[in-house]
C-alpha cells in the first residue's frame, strides 16, 4: 500500500485493479481494510481502486488535532489530485458516506459517480442508532483488543453472520489489530460525525447517486438513506434484505454487482 503526503499529512492507500479510478472511503474509526480484501478484489475486477486509509488509520499518519468532515473530503481531493486524476467515480461507507458527501458537495469537478453505502445526512434529521447499539462502539473496560473488535460486530453485522462466518471475522479481526486504531482518532472522528450536518446541502449534488443500506442496520437506520436519495436529485435506492450495517459482507456480490452497473452506465 503506497503512502502520500496530501493536505501535509502522510495518507495510506490500497491501490489494485485497472480501469475508471474508483476512490472507496471507509467508516468511522476504521481502515481501508475493513472492506475486506474479497470485496476489494471484487471491485478491482471493473476498477482501478483506490482504497484511503482516513487519516488517524491503517497505515495513514496519526495526530491528535481536530478532524472535520470538510478535511477529510480536502484529503480524499488531494489524494487524486496527487495521483494526477481530475475526477473518480466514489464510493464512500458509514462516515466515509459522509466524507463522500462533502466531496461530492465542496469539490464536485471531483466527483464523477457517487455510491453512498449505510450512510446518514448528519445534523438533526438523522436518525439515529438506539443508545445501546451505539454503546458498542464505545470504550470496551476489561475487554482484550480482540474482544473488544468482537463487540463492535454486534453493531456491524447479523447474529447469523456472527456465528457462521467465524473464521471470516477472526481473518478481519487479526488484519485490524495488525494496524489498531488509537483511542485518539475514535474521539476526533466522533467530532467530526457530531459537527456533519448536509441534510440541506444534499439538493445541490448534481453527480448520479445510488444509496445503499441494509434492511437490518441498527447502527444508521435504513430510514437515513430512504431520506438521503429523496434529496439528492434522481438518485437511487438499494435496499438489501437481511444485510445488516457492513453488507459489503453480508450482501457483497449483490451490492458489488449493482455499484458496477450503476458506475459503468457512464462508460
């Protein structure tokens, strides 16, 4: 994974495939691998992706100073910017679905297709995850690091693929700890996810979107991307059956094929 100073702040990112760039910008706390290395390659069968490591992840550099919605799409831009690519089709996940959002929103020459996946408008018309589920997330007391991953599944999938995908999770646990997320970038990513608010703004998004949620995310309700494609004008909808918050795992050829089609209508 190549490594590159953007915006004065050292990125890291997963790169494979060829074809239209595709920019893919993971959630909250988490790094470009917790796409999965079977979902990347399954969209590097179409794509030359581009995987970002958010700063405070994976291999990007990790500071403790305050992080915006805004910065992280300035990085995403920079990114491309600095591989020498005008514009990227995106495909941006959870928080990632709101670092797309401001992409899309502040630097739309960028922006050739958006996907939003599990995503929420922010601000007050979100809506939002029971306290306990987001409970998941937070400081696991008397857990080990391993444990502590195992918990936050709860939030990420079904009890069904907790219990038949095992050896699965173990292979993503094991690849997640290899590069922990610090403390630190779990609180400045918190403030960046409480300081986003683009219900308003989502009318002014002109690339084709699709959206796209599970029917059993309890982490962004399902309601967050119905309300989403209402705003954006003329995007789609994609609702998945029994896929959960992470259905780029539950749902991963379904929803891989469909962000394919809609990504290469442009072709």
């Amino acid at each position: 994974m190549p490594r590159i100073q953007v915006n004065g702040i050292g990125l890291h990112y997963d790169e494979r495939g060829s074809g239209p760039p595709l920019l893919m910008i993971m959630g909250y706390g988490a790094s470009a691998t917790l796409w999965s290395d079977a979902y990347l390659d399954r969209m590097a069968r179409s794509f030359r992706v581009l995987a970002l490591d958010n700063r405070g992840t994976g291999g990007s550099e990790k500071r403790d100073e305050p992080v915006t919605m805004g910065m992280m799409a300035a990085d995403a831009a920079g990114l491309l910017e600095a591989l020498g690519l005008e514009s990227a089709h995106v495909y941006g996940v959870s928080m990632g679905g709101m670092i797309a959002q401001e992409l899309a929103l502040r630097h739309p020459a960028r922006m050739q297709r958006l996907v939003l996946g599990c995503t929420h408008p922010g601000g007050r018309q979100a809506v939002q995850a029971a306290l306990e589920t987001l409970a998941l997330l937070g400081p696991a007391k008397g857990l080990s690091p391993r444990e502590a991953v195992g918990r936050i599944y709860q939030a990420m999938a079904t009890a069904e693929t907790r219990r038949d995908r095992a050896a699965f999770l173990d292979d993503m646990t094991d690849r997640l700890l290899a590069r922990p997320t610090p403390v630190v970038t779990l609180v400045r990513h918190m403030e960046a996810v409480q300081g986003f608010d683009a219900y308003e703004r989502l009318t002014g998004i002109t690339a084709p979107a699709l959206v796209i949620t599970g029917d059993r995310d309890i982490l962004v309700p399902p309601e967050n991307s119905r309300m989403i494609a209402g705003r954006i004008p003329n995007a789609r909808l994609l609702v998945l059956p029994g896929a959960a918050h992470n259905f780029f795992w539950e749902a991963a050829e379904e929803s891989a094929r469909a962000v394919e089609e809609f990504l290469l209508e442009s072709v």
